[in-house]
C-alpha cells in the first residue's frame, strides 16, 4: 500500500473516531437540554428544537478543536484560524439546516421519540460533514498528508 493511501486512510479511521466521539458528545447535550427544556418550554417541539441548536454550537466547536489537532493536524494560525473556523463552519451550515428540517419530520410527522430522532440525524449528517471537512474546512492539512 502506498504511503498516500496509507495517510489517507489514517485521516478516515481518525475521522471516525473523533466523529463518533462528537455525536457522543452531542447527543449527550442534546439529551440534557431536552431533558431540562422540556420542563421549562411551553410546547415539546420548541424544547426539542431550541435543544438540538444549541448543542449544535457545542458540538461544533467540539469538532472544529478535534479535528483541527487530531484529525487533519491543520498548521494554520493567528487570524487564518478564523477564516478556517469559519469554513469548518459553513460545512455544517448544511448539517445543521437538514437535522432540524428532519427532527419535524421524524418526530411529528413519523413519532419517532425526539431523543431517538436525533440520534438517527447525526448519523446522516456525519457523511456530509466528512466530505466538506475533507474538501472545504481542511483541504491543504487532508492533501499535506494529515
């Protein structure tokens, strides 16, 4: 196998890990917001929602430091830290707009519990989220041999 191909696969095997550690991570607070939201919300979609954004933004911060280091080992620094945490971003822009246009469906329309609902779209939402981090949020680390 060639070294190329060996780099590669390192960076997979490492995505996955830290991606299965962040939907951990996120489910985690997504269950204790919903958990304590519940209680203090009017109605049950707005508990789930407000619930699934805001571990949304942890989770994404989550990600952007793991994967930073660990995954793609990026060099950047100083400012060029914001315009790459600002693609790291935008790659889940779209992440983030399907996992609450599908936690309404899963839940209301198809009465799915909204704790198992999420847990079946982060799981959709971590195939787009590698190929957007691999090609977007760290293309110079992924073809440096991260």
């Amino acid at each position: 196998m060639s070294p190329a191909l060996l780099i590669e696969r390192n960076v997979k095997v490492k995505f996955v890990i830290i991606g299965i550690w962040n939907t951990l991570f996120g489910y985690a607070v997504f269950f204790g917001f919903d958990t304590l939201l519940t209680h203090l919300m009017p109605t049950r979609y707005v508990a789930y929602l407000t619930a699934m954004a805001l571990s949304n933004v942890l989770s994404i911060i989550n990600a952007y430091v793991f994967h930073k280091y660990v995954t793609f080992k990026s060099e950047v620094k100083g400012k060029g830290i914001i315009t790459e945490f600002i693609r790291f971003t935008t790659t889940y822009i779209i992440a983030i707009c399907l996992s609450l246009a599908l936690m309404p469906v899963f839940v209301e329309i198809l009465r799915l519990n909204p704790k198992v609902a999420a847990a079946l779209v982060m799981l959709i939402c971590v195939v787009i989220s590698y190929v957007g981090h691999s090609r977007f949020s760290f293309p110079s680390a992924s073809k440096s041999g991260a």
